[in-house]
C-alpha cells in the first residue's frame, strides 16, 4: 500500500484521492484474507483445547463456545423424554 501512495504522491495527487484510493485497496484484501485468520484462530484454539484433554468434533462450533458462559447438564433428561 506503500508503494501506492508514493506513486499517488509522484504523480501529485489530492491527498482526499490518494486516502480514497488506499481504502479502496484494504476493502479488496481484507476479504481475501479473513477466512484465512478465522482458520487460523480456529486450529490454534483447537491445540490449544486438546492440549487440556477437550475434544472438539466440530471446529466451527468453538468461535460460538467463546460466548457461552453457562452449561447445564441434566443426567436423567432422558428417562423423561416421552
């Protein structure tokens, strides 16, 4: 991005023109990238939970796990269940 604006700034271009022309570049790479740092986030979380004997079958379901502050468990639920 670097490179861009001294090109702008060679050329002598309005500084309201070279800022418009970077957010214009970060809103093409940004996309790009973001899957890629969500899998990355995801799989070091997952080392880190198997790391503490915590199995995850399904990757995608620990960014949502984050949020949870409570977990009740009812070991008879299903004599209930009719």
């Amino acid at each position: 991005m670097d490179y861009y604006l001294y090109l702008y700034y060679v050329r002598n271009a309005s500084v309201a023109e070279m800022i418009f022309r970077s957010l214009d570049i970060i809103t093409i790479v940004v996309p790009a990238a973001l899957p890629a740092a969500m899998t990355i986030g995801t799989v070091y979380s997952q080392s880190r939970l198997k790391k503490l004997k915590i199995f995850c079958i399904s990757p995608p379901r620990i960014n949502v796990c984050g949020k949870i502050k409570l977990a009740c468990f009812d070991k008879y639920a299903p004599r209930h269940l009719i």
